[in-house]
C-alpha cells in the first residue's frame, strides 16, 4: 500500500510539491521519514505509520510505544492529542486524531460533517499480537464507510469495515505488507438487529500463528499463519510486525472517487440523507474499546520494555526487537536520527511549526490537519480529489505491478481502492468533496 499511497501523491504531488517515497525511492538525509501516506519529512512523519522500508534507512522512525493492557472509555477526549500536536509520548495521550470526534452519553462519536472527509483516530500504543474489542455501532448510508483495523507502519494490516449500504454484514480482511490480493476479503454476517441500529462488539484475536475475527463472542473467521505460505517466495505473508488499532469514518462514496470504490460503497454518498439533515453529519458511534496485550514472541530480541524498533527492512517478525529506547522526539524537526533536536523549544515547536514538512497531514492543505475546517485547502480540493479518484486506478496498476497480479485486471484496481489504507489516505489529503 506504501506504493499506492506514493503513486496517487506522486500524481498529485503539483498540489503541494512533497517529495514522495516508497520502497524503491527512500526518502533523503534531510526529510528521512516516509509517512503512512508515502511522503518525506520529518516530526510527525517519523511517528505513527512512518514506514521504515521506505524511509532513508531503519533508524529514521522513531521506535514505537509499546503495547499496554487497556481499556478505553469516552466521557471527555482528554487522552487523545491532535495529529498536529503528538511527538511521540504515548504515556501523555493514547490516541491521534484528525477530523470531528464528539463525546455523547459516554461514547465516542466520530461524525462526518456534510462535504467533510469524516474522522480517524490511531491509538499510540502499538500491538504486538493481542486482543482488541470494540463496542461499535456503525455508520449508514450509501457510500459511508466505517472501519475498525490494525494496521502496521509497514501496512500488514487486519481490518473490519462496515460499508452504510448494507448493515447485516461486516467485511473482514487484511493484507500483508500492503500486497494486495482481493482473496483475503470475507464477508461475515451479524446476527440480530443491524450494525447501525444495535451495540455488537467485535473482536480481532491476533495471535502469532493465526488471527480470528469474532463478532459478540462468535467466531466469523479464523486465518492460519499456515495459510499464508507463499512458496515462490519463502515466506509468510501474514500480518505480523506492531500495529495500531485505528477507527475511522471516511467517505468512500464520495463522487470523485472512482467508480469501484463507490460501487464497493454502495453508491454515491448522499449529502442530504436523514443523518444529515437531523444531525448535519454521519456517523458511528464507538463504546469501550479493550486492549489486550499478547507476549512478543518467545524469540523476538529483548533488550528492555518500553519501544518496539525494526532491525531489518525485510521487516518480519524476526526483524522487530524490544528494546529500551525512547519514542519521544524533542520536536516538530527532530527524526528517529536525531530525536533530541529542538527539545528546549518542544512547546512553541509542537504549537506553532507544524509545517508541511513536519506533519504529514498538512500536505493537503494549509490548516493543519482535519482538526479545523477544510475549507482552507480549496486548491487542493480540485487537485485532491479529482486526482485521487483518476490516479487511483492508475496507481494500483503501476504500484503493485510487484505483486503479481500485474495485468491489471480490473478486478484487482477495484479491491485495491476498497482499502482502508485508501481511506486514511483519503482523509489525510484532505479533500473537500465536491
Ligand atoms: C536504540 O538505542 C541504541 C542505543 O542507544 C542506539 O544505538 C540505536 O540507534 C537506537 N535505535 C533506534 C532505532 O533508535
Ligand atoms: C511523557 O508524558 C508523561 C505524562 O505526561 C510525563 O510524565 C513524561 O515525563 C513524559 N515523557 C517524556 C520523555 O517527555
Ligand atoms: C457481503 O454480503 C452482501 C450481502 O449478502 C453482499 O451484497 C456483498 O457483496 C458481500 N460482500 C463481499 C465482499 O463478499
Ligand atoms: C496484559 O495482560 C495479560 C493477561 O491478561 C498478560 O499476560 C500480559 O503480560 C499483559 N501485558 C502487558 C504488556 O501488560
Ligand atoms: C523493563 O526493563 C528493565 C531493564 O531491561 C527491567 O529492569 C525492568 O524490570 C523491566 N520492567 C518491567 C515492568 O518488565
Ligand atoms: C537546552 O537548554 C539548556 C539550558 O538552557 C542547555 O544547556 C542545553 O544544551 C539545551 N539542549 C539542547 C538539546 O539544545
Ligand atoms: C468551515 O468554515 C466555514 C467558513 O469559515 C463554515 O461556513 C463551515 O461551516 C465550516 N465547516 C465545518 C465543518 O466546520
Ligand atoms: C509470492 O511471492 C512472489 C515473489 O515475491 C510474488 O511474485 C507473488 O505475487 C507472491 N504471491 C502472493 C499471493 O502474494
């Protein structure tokens, strides 16, 4: 997915003239991280979903936070932080966001207000095998899309996504570092009364040789490490290096996108539907989230407890280490290279420089991020979204020409602009839909 990411910025790098990145083109010495959406920097790029295959070497993101045994509940956001804002100390706030949160009767509303492109929030503890458990009620609609994944800075990736048009089902997938291979997609149905309407809770079980999808208590779906052997290339292609558990609204069906993505999405988005006119937003709601912990895996290099690293850009899980170094960086300028840098300035730094190069979000317009209005980033808003959805397809059939499914068909551009990751692209270029 690095690559889709890299390829629909590359195309619609004019907007904002960011150097992009990908696997095969690193980021340079002076912007070393390459951000979850495929774009150099520094500061926030080197924090969550900073990707360190295709960063200017293994060291340029900073290690990651381990994981803590948790439960989430939602009577204020006081444990969340603005992406504009974190730099790294998970101890301060657990979550990232970027969009329109609300608290309300104790639940954590993500909304998407008309013409917006929704809400993410990424937990800044990162999972290295456990258990999470949401307490979720969906979004609906034609083409509003609802997703409860975990997703790795190398995009190994397990997903649930709740697509508005249908609400008795559930979709599952997930996606090994990015790969895509629309057979790992299920469909899993929910007993009782819908997604929208009724709590359901539901589960990812990641364990280190098989991953089950549970939906209030049943077992939708169990995937086998064994599984996923690919014998060409000597390897399993399962998700299994740290992840964070990311929720998100999105506008899957927005009219730019393209016509597979709105199809998977049920349709074109309304803008004037009854959520909208009764609320003057979508949305879904989120209950207690819970958190729970597996051991690193018995062989994983143990050399303290408080950071996950990478060793190896291979990046499989015996390329990730425990170990005792700090995930905190000293400002919006510093990197995995140089975490100290700006430390004495950290409050003005993390308040006021958050420029395009140090936030990843601000690549897409000039207010930093979703926090506020989008209407600022008009100028990217035409090339935004219309080169998302026109380079979208392009963009699968160019970047994932390694994968195998290199002809292109149709089918495979299609699943590929079905993602999640899509989304949170979608959301971080901060489109204003049209
Ligand atoms: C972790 O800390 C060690 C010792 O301080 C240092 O040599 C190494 O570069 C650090 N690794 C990363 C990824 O920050
Ligand atoms: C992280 O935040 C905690 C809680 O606010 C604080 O006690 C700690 O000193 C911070 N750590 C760093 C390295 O800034
Ligand atoms: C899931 O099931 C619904 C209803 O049966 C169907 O419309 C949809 O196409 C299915 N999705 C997938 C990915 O199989
Ligand atoms: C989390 O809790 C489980 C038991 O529920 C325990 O085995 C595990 O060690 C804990 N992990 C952490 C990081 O606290
Ligand atoms: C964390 O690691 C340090 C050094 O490796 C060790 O002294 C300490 O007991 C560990 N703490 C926990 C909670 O495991
Ligand atoms: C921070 O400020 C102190 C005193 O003002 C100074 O001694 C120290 O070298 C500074 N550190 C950095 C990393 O600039
Ligand atoms: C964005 O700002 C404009 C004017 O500045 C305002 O009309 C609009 O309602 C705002 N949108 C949101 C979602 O806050
Ligand atoms: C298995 O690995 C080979 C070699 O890297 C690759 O071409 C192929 O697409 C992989 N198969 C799948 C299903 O990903």
């Amino acid at each position: 997915m690095v690559r889709l990411a890299a390829s629909l910025l590359a195309l619609s790098a004019t907007a904002w003239a960011a150097a992009s990145c990908s696997a095969s083109s690193q980021c340079p010495k002076d912007k070393p991280c390459c951000s979850q959406y495929g774009e150099c920097g520094t500061g926030a790029f080197c924090l969550g979903g900073c990707d360190p295959q295709a960063s200017f070497n293994i060291e340029s993101c900073a290690p990651m936070s381990v994981c803590e045994n948790r439960s989430y509940k939602w009577d204020d956001l006081d444990n969340t932080i603005l992406n504009t804002k974190y730099l790294g100390n998970a101890s301060d706030a657990d979550w990232t966001y970027s969009g329109f949160p609300k608290v309300e009767d104790g639940n954590l509303l993500m909304t998407m207000p008309k013409k917006t492109v929704g809400t993410l929030f990424a937990n800044n503890h990162y999972i290295w095998y456990g258990k999470v458990s949401g307490k979720i009620k969906s979004s609906r609609g034609q083409g509003v899309v609802t997703a409860f994944i975990l997703l790795s800075d190398v995009k190994d990736e397990i997903d649930y996504e709740f697509v508005g048009a249908d609400l008795s089902n559930v979709q599952t997938n997930y996606y090994w570092q990015g790969v895509l291979d629309w057979h790992n997609s299920g469909n899993a149905s929910v007993d009782g009364s819908d997604t929208f309407d009724t709590w359901h809770t539901y589960e990812i079980d990641w364990q280190p040789d098989q991953t089950r999808w549970i939906v209030d208590g049943d077992v939708k779906r169990t995937l086998k490490k064994s599984d996923t052997w690919n014998e060409t290339a000597n390897r399993y292609q399962y998700p299994q290096t740290p992840a964070r558990l990311q929720m998100s609204l999105w506008p899957a069906g927005q009219a730019s996108n393209a016509q597979g993505t709105i199809d998977w999405a049920g349709g074109e988005i309304d803008w004037d539907s009854e959520d909208i006119k009764d609320k003057g937003y979508y949305y879904a709601s989120f209950g207690q989230i819970d958190v729970e912990c597996y051991d690193p895996p018995s062989e994983a290099k143990k050399s303290g407890n408080t950071s996950y690293i990478y060793t190896s850009d291979s990046a499989m899980e015996a390329d990730v280490a425990l170990t005792g170094n700090d995930t905190v960086l000293g400002s919006l300028g510093a990197t995995g290279l140089n975490m100290d840098l700006g430390a004495n300035s950290s409050s003005s730094a993390s308040s006021s420089s958050g420029s395009s190069d140090s936030v990843p979000t601000n690549s897409g317009g000039g207010s930093g991020g979703m926090s506020g209005n989008s209407s600022s980033s008009s100028s990217s808003s035409d090339s935004g979204s219309s080169t998302s959805s026109g380079s979208g397809a392009a963009a699968t059939t160019t970047g994932f020409s390694q994968g195998g499914q290199d002809n292109g068909a149709p089918a495979v551009n299609e699943r590929a602009l079905r993602g999640s990751l899509f989304a949170v692209l979608v959301a971080v270029v901060v489109l204003v839909t049209l």
